[in-house]
C-alpha cells in the first residue's frame, strides 16, 4: 500500500508558513500582533515560520510531483503533512487565536477576584489547540493525506517528557520523587484494587475487571493495551475500558484547570493533583499546560507524578496477571521476569539519561535551581531598593527570635541589597518557605532571589522545544479523539470506572490540599 | 522498520470522520481514541522518542551558546 497522498495539501501549508514569517519578519503584521499582545511569539513565528515553511514546501512538491512506491520511505515520507497540519493548527492557535480570546475576555473584565474568564475557563492556547483537535476530527475529520502524521502526536509527547529531564535539579527529583512515589502507590495500588472489588461485586468477568482496572488505576490507554494480553481482555472489554477511560480523561483535562484556578492551588499543588487524579497520561501533561500555559513548573511536577506512575505499570501488570491466573482456571503460569521486562517503559530510561547529562553541567551550570544558575554580579536596577530594605531590616529581630539559622543570611541580604551566595540563597528560600515574616516582606525575599538566579541559554532554548513539542503532541492527541470512541463506554464498566474516577480524583483533590504545599 | 501499522480506512457506521483510529482485532472492530502511533511497538517509539531528543539535545548543545 503507498501512503503518500499526491495532494497540494501540504506545499500549501508550507506557503502559509513562509508567508507569516515573511510577513512578520518585515513588520507587515506588527499592528495585528501589537493588537493581540503577541509580541513574544514575533521571534518564534519567524525561525519558525521559514523552517516549516521550507520543510511544507520541499516535501509537499515531492509528495504532489514524486513518484511514490510502497516502502518505508513512502511510509515514514507520508507522515510529514499530517505532522505539518498538526503544527499549522497548533501554531494559529497559539499565535492568533488564543491571544484574540484573551482579548476579548479582558474587555468583558474581571469575574472572578483579578482572573478574566479566560484565565477561570483556563482557555489559552493548549486547551484551544486540544479542542481544536477534537473539533477536527469528528467534523470534517482529518484529511486522509494526514492521518499518518497524526500518528506522530505521541512520539512528539514522549520526546518532550524525555527532554523535560534537562530542567530537573537532584533537589527538587528527590523532594518530587518522594512525594510522588507515596501519593501514585497510594492511589494507583488503591485504585487497581477498588476496581478489582467492585468489578467482582458487579459480577463482571474477570478479563473485564483486569483491564479496566489497569486502565483506570495507572496511565488510561496504554495501561489498558498493555495489561490486556495478560488477562485475556476481550476486544468488545478494551473497547469499553477505552472509552470510560477517554470520557473521563478528557473531562478532566478540562475541568481540573478551572478547578484549580477557582482554588488558587499553587503550581505544585496543581501538578501534584492533576498527576494522581486524571487517567490518561497525555491528559495530565493537557491539564498541567493547560493550568499554566506560560510557563513549565506544573508540567514539571505533573510529568514526575505520571513517570512515576508509568513505573508501577509492571507492577499492576504483574500483580493482574498473578490475579487473573488465580481466578481462571487452566492459565498458563506467568513469567515475573518476562512481564517485567517487556512491560518496563524505556522512555523513562530516556529521561533520567536526560537529567543526568545536565547534572554534569553541560547545559548549564552545575547545581542550579529549576533550570537558574546562580550569579550575583547584577545591575544596580536588580538590587534591592532602600525603602525595600527598610521592611526587611524591621522584621529582622523576628527571623532572628523565631529562625536564628537564617538571621545570618538576612542580614548579609540587608547590607548587600542582594543575596550573597549560593547558600544564602538556599537559606533565603527557607525563610520565605517558613512564612514568618510578612507578605510584603516575602515579596521581597523571592525579588532577591529571583534577581539571582538566571536560565541559562540552552535551558531556554530546552524549556522553547519541549513546550512546541507538547503543543504538537496535544493538538495532535485531540485530533485522535473520536466521539464514537467516547460513545464505546457503557454499561457495568462505565459505572465502575466512573465511581472510581470520581473517588480518585476527589480524594487526591483532599489529600493534596491538605498535605502538600509550594516548598518544594 | 518494515512492520507497519495500516492507517484506518473504510469507514465504520458510514462516518469517514470517525475512522482515524479505528482497530481490528479477533475481526471485531473498535476505536482506540488515543495513543496511536506510526510504530509497531510501544519500544520502538521510546526509541525513537529517545533518539529525537539526543539530537535535539546535540543540536542544542552544539548551536546554542
């Protein structure tokens, strides 16, 4: 079979690419972009624009002009315009659309506290693309000579979560992992085994209980293919699993945002929750982005929660498959090792290989903090004015009372107007995280400490290709979402998965408010 | 890489817009909604996944001061 569509399609697209970085590179779209306060993706729409415009304009006279015989070539050639389409949807939304929707949303004003309804409905430029996504596909549905590039979304996710191992310190993996480790084995152990109970209860078969406590208790789809072979799923039984699983995923990765904006939850907070409470793992990275488009701190938090959950897979295949060969008889015996292995994710391999490469320093100073190094040698605009000093020199007989061990490092910020080295700011961040001073003084200690800390270039340039990856791989996850997949729930398995959902997603909800707070 | 996964074609229910990720397996026919891939195997897209970015990576590395 030749995949290759002989389509304009795709040399068309690549002219709409050059063309808007042609245009902006010459300032012919300056007005519209000063207009929609989208002057920080000016540069990206350029480099961007000439590199997927030449990219569309090459591969689409090859794919329109070419000859195209059935190989691997042919194949992995074909993928380029679904991926191309991909990137121009994702990338109108971005630049244009999003913008558009926030300025109409601050025209209506603010309707929650300072937050715009935008900024409640968390509808920024992931959320736009994810739906545009779904809008695509069970409309118009996506064109033929794209659904081979579609395909390409989760390669794109995958890569960008290996990626995000650049950003990590040892500090905040350790802190991350701890809490992570306790808060997934809590909920995707209790999880597994709520759905197991209630399954039996219901009087499920077994194979159906297996597979849709994979599903819903670990990372959705993928959890779901995985544990299938081990407890003889049916098709009809993945099917139903798939879609519960989708029907609440894709509710959640819209409804968490506005919830977490309603509750103020900090990014840890946030990150920690939509890593526990939402099924599917492209899902949560949806959430977290979705929660805060502008920045990776969420992503950060909630990629360490889904890894952490993607390494209990074997796990619960193991324990599934030990299971169902207990309850069915005439099974053959279950390899540990066998399972172990085939089941082991290997990009999670990729990411740690990822975090260790920047721990020796090579993409940016060793021992930085969240992806900033340290350097003290700031401008005078940069220190801290003397009528900011004031406030802290007034509160120091506090700290000094209360905390002593970070009296010392205050007062070196006191008479310096900045923090003076690597570990009085460690010691700086402390007394912020202590919360004894007041919140104007707090205000002063984190201005101290960011005017500090610095992103290196290659840790920009990290955080610019992992977030474009992400919003290659959403817009492209959304375009994957068929509504007759949705429809595939129904029944006992959508009345299992959906206490269970619901209970996971309450509970963590609860147990983070009440146990997990932004020191970390 | 010569085992591949065969886009969804024909349609199911006559809606060619919900055919894109259309499975068959044992003859039945379902919808996997989501993680499809070009690959054939989940290891083979973390490899790829894992050469991709050690290039990216290079590139960054190399290009970027």
């Amino acid at each position: 079979m030749v995949y290759t569509h002989k389509h304009p399609a795709l040399l068309i697209m690549g002219g709409i690419f050059l063309l808007i970085g042609i245009l902006v590179g010459t300032g012919a779209l300056d007005g519209l972009i000063a207009y929609l306060h989208a002057g920080k993706y000016k540069g990206e729409m350029i480099w961007l624009g000439y590199i997927l415009g030449v990219i569309g304009i090459v591969f689409g006279a090859w794919h329109l002009w070419g000859r195209h015989e059935e190989g691997d070539l042919d194949y992995y050639g074909s993928t380029v315009a679904g991926a191309i389409f991909i990137m121009l949807v994702a990338m109108i939304i971005r630049w244009f659309v999003a913008p558009y929707v926030a300025v109409l949303s601050k025209a209506l004003g603010p309707v929650m506290g300072a937050k715009y309804l935008h900024q409640v409905l968390g509808l920024n430029y992931v959320v736009l693309g994810i739906l545009a996504g779904i809008i695509i596909t069970n409309t118009i549905g996506v064109p033929m000579w794209a659904r081979n590039g579609v395909r390409l979304s989760r390669l794109g996710l995958k890569t960008g979560v290996i990626l995000l191992g650049t950003l990590y310190s040892l500090a905040e993996l350790q802190q991350l992992g701890k809490l992570s480790v306790v808060l997934i084995g809590f909920f995707v152990l209790g999880s597994v085994g709520l759905v197991l109970l209630l399954g039996r209860l219901r009087g499920l078969p077994n194979s159906m209980t297996g597979v849709l406590s994979a599903g819903m208790g670990v990372c959705g789809v993928s959890a779901t293919v995985a544990a299938s072979p081990v407890v003889k799923a049916k098709p009809v039984e993945i099917a139903y699993t798939i879609g519960t699983i989708l029907l609440w995923g894709v509710g959640c990765m819209f409804l968490f945002p506005i919830i977490g904006n309603m509750l103020d939850m900090g990014y840890v907070q946030f990150g920690a929750w939509a890593g526990t409470g939402i099924l599917n793992s492209a899902q949560v990275a949806g959430a977290a982005l979705a929660y805060q488009p502008d920045g990776i701190e969420t992503l950060k938090v909630a990629e360490i929660f889904n890894i952490t959950r993607v390494l209990f897979l074997p796990i619960i295949v193991l324990w599934l498959a030990l299971w169902f060969v207990k309850r069915e008889e005439g099974n053959e015996r279950v390899n540990v090792f066998q399972v172990i292995f085939q089941k082991f994710p290997i990009f999670v391999l990729g990411f740690i290989l990822m975090f260790a490469l920047s721990s020796t320093g090579i993409f940016a100073p060793p021992q930085h903090y969240k992806g900033k190094y340290f350097d003290n040698n700031i401008p005078e605009s940069k220190l801290l004015k003397p009528e900011e000093v004031a406030v802290l020199k007034a509160e120091f007989d506090k700290v000094k009372q209360a905390k002593p061990e970070y009296a010392p490092a205050l007062q070196r910020l006191i008479e310096n107007r900045k923090i003076m080295s690597r570990e009085d700011d460690a010691l700086i961040r402390g007394l912020n995280n202590a919360k004894i001073m007041s919140k104007k003084a707090n205000k002063l200690l984190k201005k101290a400490h960011k005017a500090v800390r610095h992103t290196a270039k290659k840790i920009k340039k990290f955080r610019q290709w992992i977030t474009l990856l992400f919003a290659f791989g959403l817009t492209g996850l959304g375009m994957q979402i068929t509504m007759a997949a949705i429809r595939q729930a129904g029944g006992q398995p959508l009345v299992v998965g959906g206490i269970v959902g619901t209970v996971k997603a309450v509970l963590s909800l609860i147990v983070i408010l009440l146990f997990v707070h932004e020191t970390i | 890489m010569s085992e591949k996964k065969p886009m969804a074609n024909g349609s199911s229910n006559g809606d060619e817009t919900q055919t894109i990720d259309i499975h068959e397996e044992d003859g039945f026919r379902y919808h996997r909604g989501s993680a499809l891939s070009i690959f054939s195997s989940d290891r083979t897209e973390d490899f790829m996944a894992l050469v991709l970015a050690l290039l990216i990576a290079l590139g960054v590395y190399l290009f970027v001061d």
